[in-house]
C-alpha cells in the first residue's frame, strides 16, 4: 500500500445543528471531519463514489482541514451548541478521523479539545485503535459513545478489505478498553461481503467476538456498490485478485447497478432478518439502543430516535410498521414546530439552566405523557404507542430492543 500524502485545506465551517437527530449515529451536532479521503484504503468503502466527489487518489492523497480545531473552537465560543442538549457526532462516511496521519497532524485530538466546553456527549466511529490516544479527553465529555467497524475476526480477509486499519482484534480491544474507562461502546458490523465476510458463520464469529469484548449493541449491515469507482474498484480489487470465483455472484447480486448500490432484491431480502434473528438469540441490541441515546439526547429527541428504531426492528420480524410510521410522524411535525417557535425566541441561558430549549420541550412532553398519554395519544394518533411512552416516561424504563418490551430501570 502507497504511503499517503497529506494536501492542507481550511474549514469555513466547524459545527452544525440539526433540526432532529441522525438515526443512524443518534448525534444532534456534528463536527466536520479533519480529513476527506483515508489511507485506510478499504476495499468496501463507498467514499471511493463520484456522489462523495473526493478528488485525487482515495488513499494515497488525503485531504487535511488544517484550521478545523480554531473553527470548531469558534463555532463553541459563538454559542452554536449552547440552548440545546445532544450528542456530537465526529466522523465521516468518507474518511476516518483516526487515518495514519492523525499520528502527525492531531487535527482530531485538536478538534476534541475544542468541543470540551460544550458539555455535550460525543459520539465517535472509527476502526483504527489510535483513538486509545485520546481516551483521556473523551473522559471529560459528560458521555462518550466510542464505536468500532468489525467486519470480519478473520485477520487475512482484513488485510484484503480493509489494508490499512488496525487488524479486527485491536478494534475489538478498543471496545474492552472503552468499556473499562466508563464510556459507551459498540460494533458497526458492516459491511457484511456476500461469499467473503457473509458466508457460513463468519457473521456469528463477529457478532460472538463482539459480545466478548463487551460491546453494547452490534449494527450489522450488508455491502453497498455503487455504480462507477466505488463498484469498479472493489470487483477489480477484491473479487477479481482474491475471490475470482465469486464473480458470477456479484454480477447477479450487482447487476442492476442500483444507484443506492443496493444488491438485488430477492437474494438479499434475507440479510435483515438473518441478522435481527441471531442478535436475537444472543440478547444484543441490533443498533445503537434506548438505554444509551436516551443518555446523550433530549428527551424528544431521544423519543424521536427510539420510532424510527422501531419502525426497523418490527419491520425485520415482518410486522406491519405503516401505523407507527404514521405515528412518527405527526411527533416529527410536532416537535419541528415547537423546536422552531423556541429558536426564534432565543431563549436566554442561566448556570442552572444551560439547555433551556431542551427543558422546555422536555416539559410539554412530560405534560402530553402525563395521565397515560392520552394528550400524546391525540397527538400521534397511536393509542399502544402513546401508553408504551408514557409507561417508559413515568417509571424511567427503557425499551428492550431484542424482547420488543419496556424493560427495567437503567
């Protein structure tokens, strides 16, 4: 593998809020990531897509926003993350913020720093063990969500597909690491290689692997190629040099050039509950689960987070989701609304009140749970829905993702 090369570039921006959380990492705010392209150079990663528009060479010439940590640092100094409570989501889908050159550069180091004063949880997805470094500052934010990509616990087959990140087996000690220093921590078991890395029981090795280092939930995922490339560049790399006799699979699987990179329906339709199931039987949340972001968001948000999850877990056991869809979202137009009117306010902060958006959207969803959620059932229109809300806000329960039940006091 190529040595890569770092090109300086400055950052106009450091921080953004949303409006409503991301799903996917359940982070309210996010930095921008100190670098784009990654000298991890995975075989898999769709950053390699004309959609990402990453010029240059994927993992050999990397860009470096050099003056991410002052404009972050100013972005906390101009209030940007003061009013409202939430988790910060550090990363990107196109890089890793733990590449090689962090050793050098410490923009991520850096850039953590910065976010301290936020008093804000963070959230951070990486698969390279250097992020053992800065476990240090993560201990100063009030939360800290530390996440690892496992792909396989087969140290070969890494080499392949991901030739640059630390071996599966240091991610995994990064985990225990996370665990015993009092943070979060969890396992983005993705992608999943149709014939390579999903094939036989390599994806229990992973999820078993992962539970044995502690982890809190395992997020299993299959393999998207997108047309161009990103598709190009793995077929050529991977199936073509080490797995040739999979080319017929993936000419199936692919064929379709999907713009999403999706595979084909029909082979692929059994992935979700492949994997709801097995996670199932060994009691692991299958995504980042109630009993953690209801720690790093609002109380709406979180309850905002904990639809959508559901929306995916009843899915994968074949329920029909369409009343809970519509449920989520009348509170999405719910909370849009009050969210918004609240902004424009510009509520004023106090020491003892440093979030004030935050409690008092907390407290007109405190009042439409009260008396068994019939203001809430009015609200999103869902009678079992607005009784589970108000059952989990009156006695502080939490929602079990793998039993689908209210489940004790965390």
């Amino acid at each position: 593998m190529n040595t890569a090369s770092f090109i300086p570039i400055e950052a106009k921006s450091g921080l953004s809020r949303a409006t409503l959380p991301d799903t996917f990492f359940t982070a309210f705010y996010h930095a921008l990531a100190p670098y784009r392209g990654c000298a991890h150079g995975c075989r898999y990663c769709d950053g390699r897509a004309e959609r990402y528009y990453v010029e240059g060479d994927f993992e050999t010439a990397i860009a470096a926003r050099v003056n991410l940590p002052e404009v972050v640092a100013r972005d906390v100094e101009s209030g940007l993350t003061a009013r409202e409570y939430g988790s910060i989501g550090l990363g990107s889908g196109v890089t890793d913020i733990y590449q090689p050159l962090e050793r050098d550069l410490s923009l991520t180091r850096r850039t953590l720093e910065a976010l301290i004063p936020t008093n804000l949880p963070i959230v951070i997805l990486t698969k390279n063990d250097l992020i053992l470094r800065d476990f240090d500052i993560l201990a100063r934010f009030p939360r800290a969500l530390v996440i690892v990509t496992v792909t396989t616990t087969d140290p070969e087959k890494a080499q392949i597909l991901e030739p640059g990140a630390s071996p599966p087996e240091a991610r995994l000690e990064v985990v225990r690491r996370a665990k015993e220093a009092g943070f979060f921590a969890g396992v983005m078991a993705m992608p999943f290689c149709p014939g390579i890395t999903l094939a036989g029981e390599e994806t229990q090795k992973v999820f078993e692997a992962s539970i044995g280092a502690g982890a809190d939930f395992i997020q299993p995922g299959g393999l998207t190629l997108r047309p161009g490339r990103q598709k190009e560049f793995f077929i050529l790399e991977v199936v073509a040099k080490h797995y040739p006799e999979l080319g017929p699979l993936y000419a199936e699987l692919y064929g379709e050039n999907r713009k999403s990179g999706i595979p084909l329906a029909g082979p692929s339709t059994w992935y979700g509950a492949e994997f709801d199931a097995a996670l199932r039987s060994l009691g692991i949340p299958q995504m980042i689960p109630h009993s953690i972001f209801r720690e790093t968001l609002s109380p709406c948000d979180s309850l905002f987070i904990l639809f959508c999850h559901m929306q995916n877990l009843y899915s994968a056991r074949g329920v029909d989701t369409r009343p809970l869809r519509s449920a989520t979202d009348r509170y999405v137009a719910w909370i849009l609304e009050e969210r918004a009117a609240l902004r424009r306010k510009r509520i004023k902060i106090a020491p003892s009140d440093p979030f004030p958006i935050t409690r008092v959207l907390g407290e007109m969803l405190a009042d439409l749970a009260a008396s068994g959620g019939s203001k809430l059932e009015k609200l999103i229109g869902n009678d079992k829905l607005a009784r589970l809300v108000a059952e989990l806000i009156a006695q502080n329960l939490v929602f079990d993702y793998p039993t689908l039940t209210a489940g004790t006091k965390r």
